[in-house]
C-alpha cells in the first residue's frame, strides 16, 4: 500500500465572487511525479499557494504526513521544496548570496548536512555562474536559481508551480533527470503544468483541473487508455450515420467525417456494418487529446 504525503480535503478558495478553487481533493504518494494539468487560469496556481499557505483558503485542509500543514510550521515546511511560477529574488545580491543566504535558513534542520554539496552538485548540472548579480539574470536563469532553492535542502515533497518556462530545451532534459532522481530516492513532486508533453514525459499520474475543479485523476495510462479513439470513415449518408451512432463530428469535408469514439472497436464496427463503408481509420488518442476530450465533455455548469 502506498504511503500517503500529502493529502488535501475539499480545499476551496474564493476570490470575492470569482471561484478559485471548490472541493478540490487529492491524494499525493510517496515516490511519485504526479502532474497536476489544466490551462492558465484553471486554479492550479491557488492550488498549490494554498498549500504553502501563502493565500488563505476559505475551507478545507492540507495535510502534510499525516498532519494539518499551517503556515508557522517551519519544520515541516523545511521537508518541502517550492518553486512558483514566477521567481522574485533580492535583485542587488548575487547567485551565490542568495544560494548563502537560503542555506543559513535550514542550519538547525537534519537536512543541512548535506545541504551545500546539493547545492554545489545542482549548479554544476545546472551551468550556472554564482558570481552574477540576480537583476542581471535571464529568465532561464532565474527559474534555474528557483530550481536550486527548492531542491538545495533535500525536500521529500517539491511543489513546482510551471517549473520549466524559461528554461531552453537542453536544460529542460537536465531537469526531468532531477526530477527522475528524486522520485528514485523516494521524493515526491507535485508537478503544476499546462503543457501536456511534459506529463508524459515523467508523470506517474495526472490530475485534471476546469474551472476550479478536479475534473479527473488517474494513472497517466488510465487518462490516456484506449477507449477513447478518433475514427475517420468515408461513406456514402456520413450524417446518417453520425446520427445513428450518436456522435460529434469533429470534422467533415464531402463524404468522409471524423469523430472521437468512446465504445470498442467490436461495438464500433457492428454499428458501422449497417452503412457503405468505403474507407476507415481508427487512431489511439494521445494524451493531448484526451486532455481536450475531457475538457469539453465536462463544462463549468455541469458541476454548479
């Protein structure tokens, strides 16, 4: 049985009349990448400010091992790394200042042993110069410097809110190595992302949120399983039988549609065998599809 991390119970967060989140509930595991998905604006980012108490959330609770993580817990809070979306540094220090500065933070945890090898292992890999000044640094830079400070302690949670924007595709590929390498010690990262690529790449599982709300969750195999395909067939009455089967059409040009199908091919080509098929082709979705597939089958007023 796998060994619970974090857990959140029905968080919910208003901002005035604008939802942020509502109900939001989910599990997190010991030793696994899960991926928490959606476009900007879905409430991924209150999700996870929640958590860090940075906002305060109307209701619900965040539990952290087994126990309510509030703001004041700083022991607790030295067992997490965290990475916003956006890094905001003291802009006259220098790379290695800040990195001096972050490590006198952590000198009474047991996890400051090792704390300056890490972060000198992490610059290494990650190429950066510690002698340049922040306000002189790139985007990609300053989102390395955040990569650093939330994996310099040796966190067994890291909370990483769009972690690889600004980052070029080498450094990327460096990255999911890291983050492979804390799984495979037993770590845990909460991975907060609106690009779909990326959670194939190195998600155990996935959690879809619209609107404020956890639409679905699942093992990335589950998300993206085979009953969902998209069929392309070419007939002689294509809108008789696109009413006959019950489907949207995605698409049509002249006698040939495509439409996303839920039932199994054996269901599929039975209801098929009553037209004139002349040509089909039946592709397994990919996870961007069913990402999108998930998206317009559930509106925001279906849950209000």
């Amino acid at each position: 049985m796998s060994e619970t991390i974090l857990e959140i119970k029905n968080l919910t967060k208003y901002y005035g009349k604008v939802k942020g989140v509502e109900n939001l509930s989910l599990t997190l595991n010991k030793g696994e990448i899960f991926g928490f998905i959606g476009p900007n604006g879905a409430g991924k980012s209150t999700t996870i400010r929640s958590i860090m108490n940075l906002i305060n959330k109307d209701s619900g609770s965040v539990m952290f091992r087994g126990k309510e993580l509030v703001r004041d817990d700083t022991e607790a809070k030295s067992r997490i790394g965290y990475l916003p979306s956006e890094v905001f540094l003291y802009d006259d220090l220098t790379v290695k200042g800040i990195f001096d500065h972050h490590e006198s933070f952590y000198r009474q945890y047991e996890c400051s042993a090792g704390i300056h090898a890490k972060r000198q292992e992490l610059v290494s890999r990650l190429k950066l110069d510690e002698t340049r000044k922040i306000e002189d640094l790139s985007l990609g830079n300053l989102k390395k410097v955040g990569i650093v400070l939330a994996l310099m302690h040796e966190p067994e949670l890291i909370i990483m809110d769009e972690p690889t924007s600004g980052l070029d595709p080498i450094m990327q590929n460096v990255f999911y190595e890291l983050l492979k390498e804390e799984r495979e010690k037993g770590n845990t990262v909460f991975y907060s992302t609106h690009i779909l690529s990326e959670v194939s790449k190195i998600c155990d599982r996935v959690g879809i949120i619209r609107s404020g709300e956890l639409i679905r969750a699942g093992q990335v195999d589950e998300i993206s399983d085979k009953q969902l395909t998209f069929v392309t067939v070419t007939a002689d009455d294509v809108d008789a039988l696109a009413a006959e089967l019950g489907v949207k059409v995605l698409s049509k040009e002249g006698d040939t549609v495509r439409f996303a199908n839920t039932v199994s091919d054996d269901e599929l080509i039975k209801k098929l065998a009553n037209f004139r098929i002349r040509k089909i082709l039946i592709e397994e979705a990919t996870l961007e599809e069913m990402f999108m597939h998930y998206y317009e089958e559930v509106t925001p007023d279906d849950k209000t």
